[in-house]
C-alpha cells in the first residue's frame, strides 16, 4: 500500500466526517425560509460555495459545487489509479454540463453554470465549446464516454448516462450495484414512463449492464413491473422492491440513494486503506449533499407539508 493511498484514505474519512448528516439536514429543512437556510448552511463545510442572498436554484448549485471541490481536493491526495476513480465516479458533474450545453445550443436557458472540474475532467472543455449538438456528440464518442447516439437529444442524454454506468461499472467493481440499478431506473423510465425505446446503437451496453434479454423482455409502453422484476439482473432489481405500479417508480430513486449511502457507510466502516473506504466516502458525501438540496426545497417551500415531503424524499 502506497502512502498516497495511506493519506487520501485518511483525507477521504475526514471530509466524510464533516457532511451535515440526517439531523442537521432535518434541521434544515425546518428553518422558517430559505433565506435562513442559507444563511445557516453558509457556515458549515457547504460554506466553500454557498453564500448568504442566493435564491434556491444557486444554492442548490453551490451545494453540488462544494461536494465537487471535496472531490477535487480528495484527488490530490490520491495515487494516479484512486484519481482516475474519482475521474469516473465525477462524471455526473459532466452530464449535468452537457445538459446544459445542449439546452443553451438549442435555445434554452441552461439550468444552472457549468461545474468546474478541473483535473477530474473528461470532457468539460470541448464540451464548453461545442457549437452544436452534433459536435457534442462527437465529443461524447470518445472515451470514456464512447456515446454513439446521433440522434435526439433524448437519444444523447440516454447515451451520456448509460456511458457513464458503463465506464463506473468497469472502473469501480464498489459501484457495481449503483452503477446497474441506475441504468436500470433509467431504462424503466424510458420505456415503461415515457414509452420510449434507447437508441439502437445502446442496444450492446444495455446488454452488458442489464443482460442480453433486458430490452426484449420490457417492451415500450409496458406496464408489467414484474416482467420488468424478472428480466433484471440481481445486482439491478433491488431498484423496484417493494414497487408494483409505474406510478411508484419514482420510489426506486429513494431506494437508489438508500443503497449508495449504506454501501458507502459500509466501505467508509472499515479499517484499511485504499480504493473502498474512498469510494465509500464520496458516496457518503454525495447522499449528503442530494438530502442537503432536499432540505433547501423544504425551507423554501415552507410548512409541515413540505418538511413531510422531505421526509419522504430523504429517508
């Protein structure tokens, strides 16, 4: 064991150790208006980003940006291979970018500024300068992305997500489960809410996340969650336990973050040093700062139905 790994383990348990947690987030979520949120949160470790004035959408934003520079910072600490886990698991920051990217090239406001991701970077720069969806996607054809959809802007989000649970599965044998149950959560989406097929050149890395028979099994449009149950594999189907409707499918979200977090605890839990406590960290981190933007919208929404809401959403 190097001692890069010996002191990123180390840094990795105790920026874990500085996330606000279910209670404080509770807490949170009951202050009596999103300014007093805000101001509250300003002084905790999510101070690096969030500042006292800003409205739900830029605190929302800051929040995703100080667990960023919790991992750019955690990067720095690590030997070349715990940087490029990093690199892979901070890909989400890069969807959320390219996101953006599309919306603003087709006319939309984009939801939010780009995240910064510095050496954790991809794709961010080209991605930033792309002057059209079709040079987007050519960015995203290479690694490790290797996104082949041409196609709708749909075609392109599926793409980029699938990519990345593809290349988590891959690079982080920790996340294997998260990485199949989020393509499974995906998928169902697609086909079961929207009744609409990936595109076809997706076909293959379905097959490696989901099982060859996945796609032939839940036709578009369906609404036979068991069919669905039965054609997932097992690392993938806990997303719909306890789930029969469609309706209820937004539920597999809560049971996606509950599993991340426990795995994560579990990683985190242990007494060596290397790739597992470090993954556990930043899943730890990241459950933290989603409940943390929960807790936001419940103080700005304001009264016991919103705090219920959050709750609900964050247990």
């Amino acid at each position: 064991m190097s001692a890069s790994w010996v002191a990123g383990t180390v840094r990795a348990r105790a920026l874990a150790r500085r996330r606000l947690g279910a209670g404080g987030a509770r807490a949170l979520a009951a202050r009596p208006t999103l300014t007093d949120a805000v101001v509250a949160l300003a002084d905790t470790p999510y101070g690096h980003d969030v500042r006292p004035g800003q409205d739900l959408a830029e605190a929302e934003h800051a929040v995703g940006a100080a667990l960023l520079w919790n991992l750019r910072v955690l990067a720095g600490w690590l030997p070349r291979e715990g940087s490029a886990v990093l690199r892979v698991l901070a890909g989400w920051f890069e969807l959320a970018n390219v996101d953006d990217r599309l919306a603003e090239l087709e006319g939309d406001d984009p939801a939010e500024p780009a995240y910064v991701l510095g050496a954790l970077a991809t794709a961010a720069t080209r991605i930033a300068s792309a002057g059209s969806p079709a040079a987007v996607t050519d960015v995203l054809a290479r690694p490790p992305w290797r996104v082949r959809e041409a196609g709708t802007r749909s075609d392109l989000r599926v793409g980029a997500r699938l990519g990345w649970a593809d290349a988590t599965l891959a690079a982080v044998p920790e996340a294997g489960a998260w990485a199949r149950g989020g393509a499974a959560l995906l998928l169902l989406a697609e086909l079961v809410a929207a009744g609409r097929p990936p595109a076809p050149t997706s076909a293959a890395r379905v097959a490696r996340l989901l099982g060859p028979h996945f796609l032939a099994a839940v036709p578009p449009g369906t609404t036979d969650l068991d069919r669905a149950r039965a054609a997932l594999p097992r690392e993938a189907g806990w997303v719909l336990d306890g789930i029969d409707t469609p309706a209820g499918l937004w539920r597999g979200e809560q049971l996606w973050w509950r599993r991340v977090e426990r795995d994560g605890f579990g990683l985190l839990g242990g007494t060596g040093f290397g790739r597992p406590p470090v993954v556990g960290a930043v899943a730890v981190l990241a459950a933290d700062a989603r409940r943390v933007r929960a807790a936001l919208e419940a103080a700005a929404q304001g009264g016991p139905a919103a705090r219920e809401v959050f709750d609900a959403v964050s247990s």
